[in-house]
C-alpha cells in the first residue's frame, strides 16, 4: 500500500477519534479543504468547506454530547479512504426538529472521503438514520 494510502487512512481515524470522538473542532482547518463539498444523505443541504463541517459536527456532538465513533474498518485505494463505523450516543440535544428524548442509540455509517495533498476535498456519507429513528422512538419499529 502506498505511503499516501496510509497516511491518509491515518487521517480519517484522526478525525473519527478527535473530531467527531472528542468534538476537537481546533483540526478541522488542517484536515478539511477550503473547497471540501460533503454529499450526506442524512443532510438536507451540501456541507462545503471547513466552516461546514464544523457546523455539521457541532449539530450532531450537541444533540449528542457524549458521541462515541468506532472505527470498524478502514480500506484505501488511490486517494479515496472508505470507513465503516459505529456511533453511540444518549440524545440530549435537539436534532433536525426533534427534542431531546434522553434515549441511547447504536447506528452504522459508512463514508468515502477523497483527499489531496493530506486534506480531505470530498466525502460522502450514509448513516442508517431509520434505525436512529426507531432507536429515538420517533418511527415505530416493525414486528
């Protein structure tokens, strides 16, 4: 694996563990491009730069302030990083239009970050935000 692979696999479990573990937001301006667009599905707009991202993280470590990420798997090819992880947080905080219901929740996200020079310049994410739902007692859960 390429040295550049590496590094930034490093990279995406810096943020995982720093970023969005541990709400450091002081790194985001040496990890995210000026430029970066995010594609969330879980997002009603396009995240862009590090201001966004920012802005992204602080929503979901408020409505979840004791957010943590396991990284489950990391793999790289060329200058793409694929992440499978796990979040777990008690909802305290409000959440697109929703009050806090105090409830835990264990969901799986999987994202793609593209990157250039050590930044990240593209990502995209899917978070199964139907189990978070069922989770947070918003939709009911079949069977």
């Amino acid at each position: 694996m390429a040295a550049t692979e590496e590094t930034n696999k490093q990279l995406v479990r810096r943020s995982n563990d720093e970023i969005w573990g541990d709400g450091n937001l002081d790194i985001i301006e040496g990890y995210v491009a000026d430029d970066y667009v995010e594609h969330n599905a879980a997002s009603p707009q396009t995240i862009h730069g590090p201001e966004g991202y920012k802005e992204n993280v602080q929503i979901v470590r408020s409505a979840f302030p004791d957010l943590e990420v396991t990284t489950e798997d990391v793999i790289a090819e060329d200058d793409k990083v694929v992440t499978r992880y796990t979040l777990r947080g008690t909802h305290e905080g409000e959440l697109m239009g929703i009050e806090p219901t105090g409830k835990t929740i264990e969901v799986q996200g999987i994202s793609i970050g593209r990157f250039e020079d050590e930044t990240v310049v593209e990502g995209w994410s899917v978070i199964d935000m139907m189990s978070m739902m069922q989770q947070l007692g918003i939709v009911e859960t079949p069977g």
